[in-house]
C-alpha cells in the first residue's frame, strides 16, 4: 500500500492573480481581433456568460475550455496560455 501523497496547495490569492492574467489576456486579445462578445462565444462553443465571467477574472475555466477560447482566438493553447504572466 503507498502512504497518502500530499497536494500542494495553492493561495487563493495566487488562483485569483492567475483567474485576472487569463481573463485580461481573453478580454485584451478578442477585442484585437475585433470579435464582439456575441461572435467570441459563437466562435468558441462557449456561452457568453460564461466568457464573460472568464474576462472578468471571476471564472475557473478547465483545460477544455482554455483550449476552445486560445483556438477561437487562432491560437496554439500552449503557446496562449506560455505567454500568461502574473504575480
């Protein structure tokens, strides 16, 4: 039997520091293409207040998520999410 393994935890403050870098960098790079919110969401499967959470830095977007928005925006989603920074 293996001994429990123990997560990392990670501060609240540093989930919402990164839940704000990605929502700026959703908000900052629709607007550059000129989507609207109406064409963003059609773009990207996803429910614009669902996008609009996400933006406002209040959403907790999975991975599947992530990758529908950074390839709605004509991204790589490694490449959108490397080029995140917070603090």
């Amino acid at each position: 039997m293996l001994g429990a393994m123990a997560i990392p935890q990670t501060d609240n403050s540093s989930h919402s520091a990164l839940c704000s870098a990605l929502g700026a960098a959703v908000k900052s790079k629709r607007a550059a293409r000129g989507f609207t919110a109406q064409e963003f969401s059609l773009a990207s499967g996803l429910s614009r207040s669902h996008l609009r959470a996400i933006e406002a830095g209040k959403g907790n977007p999975t991975l599947e998520t992530i990758e529908k928005i950074a390839l709605a925006l004509g991204e790589d989603p490694l490449e959108f999410l490397s080029d995140l920074s917070y603090s």
